[in-house]
C-alpha cells in the first residue's frame, strides 16, 4: 500500500491544482504531508513510499481507518490552514448520490451539530422510499436477536452491521453463527481467533473429550497454575491431570494453586455428570462463569454470549462447538452480512445498515473527543443507502446523544418491522 504525494510544477494547470482543496485528503493529511505540498517552487512530482502504512495496516486494521484523526490528521484546522497558506479555493461537494432522504437528512442534522466543519448544504438526489428505524431492546441479546431475525428475513448480503469499536460485532457473530445466517468480519479478528474463545472452547473439550492438552489451554489463559513447567503425561486425562495438580508437595501446606484445582477438578466432575445426563446448558454456562472471574467485564460478558449461542444449537456438545468454530472458517468465502466498526466502514455503502450499540458512553465514546465521534457516526449513517437501524440495549446504558440530535422523534420497541 502507498501514499502518494504529489508536488507539481510551476505551470499555471500545476500550480492551479495544487491552490484547490480536496477536502476528504485534507481532513486526513497530515502534519508531513502538508510540509511537501507547502515546498515553494513546486519543482517536481515527489511519490512518499510508505511501507510503514503497509505493515501498521496488518497490526492494527482498526487505528488505520480512523476518521479525520488518523495518524495524527490535521482534520478541519489543516483543511483551514493549507487555505490560507496557499490562497486556495474551497470547493464544496453538496450534492449526495448514495442516501435516500429518509437516511441523509438525520445525518446532515447530526452533523451540523459539529462547529469545525465547512458549512454546505448537502441535498440528495435520490427520491424518497427509504427507512430509519430506532430499536430499543432490554438487553444486548435481545438486540442481536433481532439483527438474526431481520437478516433471515431478507437478503442477508444486503446488510451490514456496524459497531463503534470490534468488541459488539462478537456478539452479532455469534448469535448469526448459531443461527445458520452467513456473515463475514471485515478488518478486526474474528472472535474465534482471541485467546478467550480458545480458553472457552478448552474447557469444553476437557469436558466432553476429557482432553488434557485442551485443558491445558484454558490453564494458560486464566494464569491459574505456572503451567510452563506442568506437561500433561502420555495419555494422562484433563481429569487425572487436575488429580495431579491438586496434590500438594510432602511437607508443605497447601497453597492457592492446589486450592484452585481441587475446585476446578469437582467442577470438572459434575459438568461431566451433567453432560451425561444431556444437560449442555449448565456445562456451557458453568464454564464460562468460571472463566469470566479470571477476566474483565466485557470478556465476561463475551463468554455469556458463548453459552447462549451454544444453547441455541441442536446436537450434542462436541457438534455445537463445532458448528460454531466451521461458520468462523468458512465466513470468507460467505456472501453474506458484513461484520465490520464504523471506522473500517470509511469509503463503502451498502442496501442496508444497521448500527448496534447506540448507548452513551459507546456512541459516542466516553474517551473520545465528542465532535470526532459525531463524524464517525454521521460516516456509519451514511454508508446506507435506502434502510438506516440504530439500537440500543437499556441494560448498557442510555441511549446514544446523537438519536436526539440526529432529531429522530419515532422509537421501535423489542420488535422491528420487517425492511
């Protein structure tokens, strides 16, 4: 991937080109960019190669995509600057091909709420015929349930569902997984890579399979043991492993660790017995309390949409998981929604759009300056171009600032009618 700067001559089409504007560059120039087409003289073409942006784009999908502040942009106070440094002309775009009006005009009045901006009109050409919908749901379930129902109903490759940051299109993934609807992740990880997801799905093959390597995963993870020096032996089980691990040394009391694994080894035992018994639900849920105190609270509650999923699931343990785990490798070669943050969403547009998350404190972000985050979801409103869904989970907050200052009056409750 490169950046291409360009310094033209002194001709007066060269020199005529380099004094207009082109805001969408601008907004994300910045300050080394805007030295090189500030040279005087304009003596020649210069290309900047910059392979640094090529590797940050594989390490950090997310940070590469951020609106008008990326890489340190100069956003607005750039736009003004190289303006009046140069004498330029200000050309404004205010003419909207993709949106119906149904969709623009409450982004153009969120946006209007910004003071750095340039002023314009923005008008679309497109007749009306489109929708908006606000979704209030009690919980972040619930709300992903809707996005499944509403995606089985229709074409699901017609969608994309849009997040602030990648931690809420894991939820959206997995309730669409253990629904049988195609989806792909464009930009963050899937959830399945995370070392959470490895440690969930550990714990369960050292139920059903009874598996020590697997068990030794999730041991990793939660840092319960110094496991660099514990080695399952030749065809030892996760339960004679944990029998092993429980035993304190001759001579000394026992300590946390052998505490901890005489807890984890009767767990171990009643999730087999329940799976025995066909209960998947309380080896599921047991296993991801257990892991959810070793984590934060939104891991935690990452490994509660697990259990869900799995519950929604027909078959046996060993068959959800791996119905869950196949949907994961195969979403890239899916036609099907489109999993993605707002920020990886820059540039595209798509039938439908639907936003999840629009609490406060979320949309926007508690630690994210409030007029950068009123630009970044005006640019996730406006990549749909007929149907708009913004909702919100009452359990996680109150509702996103910008519904009321995008001045959408009509609420949808629990359930959305049909786009």
């Amino acid at each position: 991937m490169r950046i291409g700067v360009q310094i033209y001559g002194q001709s007066g089409t060269d020199k005529k080109l380099c004094q207009q504007v082109s805001p969408g560059f601008s907004n994300t120039s910045n300050t080394l960019q805007h030295s090189l087409r500030s040279q005087a003289g304009f003596q020649k073409l210069v290309e900047l190669v910059c392979w640094y942006r090529q590797r940050a784009y594989k390490r950090d999908h997310e940070n590469l995509y951020a609106i008008y502040q990326w890489r340190h942009a100069l956003g607005h106070a750039g736009l003004m600057r190289f303006r009046d440094e140069h004498n330029a002309r200000h050309v404004t775009l205010p003419i909207n091909y993709r949106c119906r009006p149904e969709v623009l005009r409450p982004a153009t009045a969120l946006i209007e709420r910004n003071t750095e901006r340039v002023p314009k009109d923005i008008q679309p050409t497109r007749d009306p015929g489109g929708c908006l919908h606000v979704l209030a749901n009690g919980t972040r379930t619930q709300e992903t349930e809707q996005i499944a129902l509403q995606l089985r109903a229709s074409d699901p490759g017609e969608w994309a569902i849009l997040a602030r940051t990648n931690f809420l299109p894991d939820a959206v993934q997995l309730m669409l997984a253990s629904a049988g609807i195609p989806f792909k992740r464009i930009g963050g990880k899937s959830f399945w890579e995370s070392g959470l997801a490895q440690a969930f799905i550990g714990s369960l093959k050292a139920t059903y399979a009874d598996d020590a390597i697997a068990l030794m995963t999730t041991l990793n993870w939660a840092g319960v043991f110094d496991t660099d020096y514990i080695e399952p032996d030749e065809d030892e089980t996760a339960g004679e492993l944990l029998g092993r691990l429980s035993q304190t040394p001759a001579g000394q009391s026992p300590g946390i660790p052998q505490r901890q694994a005489r807890v984890l080894r009767e767990l171990h035992a009643d999730w087999q017995d329940a799976l025995a018994r066909g209960r998947i639900g309380i080896v599921a849920w047991g296993a991801a309390q257990w892991l959810g105190e070793a984590t934060d609270e939104n891991r935690a509650k990452a490994l509660t949409w697990c259990a869900e999923a799995l519950g929604k699931l027909p078959g046996d343990l060993s068959t959800r998981v791996a119905m869950l785990t196949l949907a994961d490798e195969n979403e890239g070669d899916a036609e099907g929604a489109c999993l993605m943050t707002m920020h990886a969403a820059k540039g595209l547009e798509f039938p439908n759009v639907w936003i999840v998350g629009c609490e406060d404190g979320r949309c926007p972000h508690a630690d994210s300056d409030i007029e950068e985050e009123r630009r970044l979801f005006y640019v996730g409103m406006t990549r749909a171009e007929d149907n708009l869904v913004l909702s919100f989970a009452r359990d996680e907050g109150e509702p996103s600032p910008f519904i009321e200052e995008a001045d959408i009056t009509q609420l949808t409750v629990n359930a959305l009618p049909r786009i």
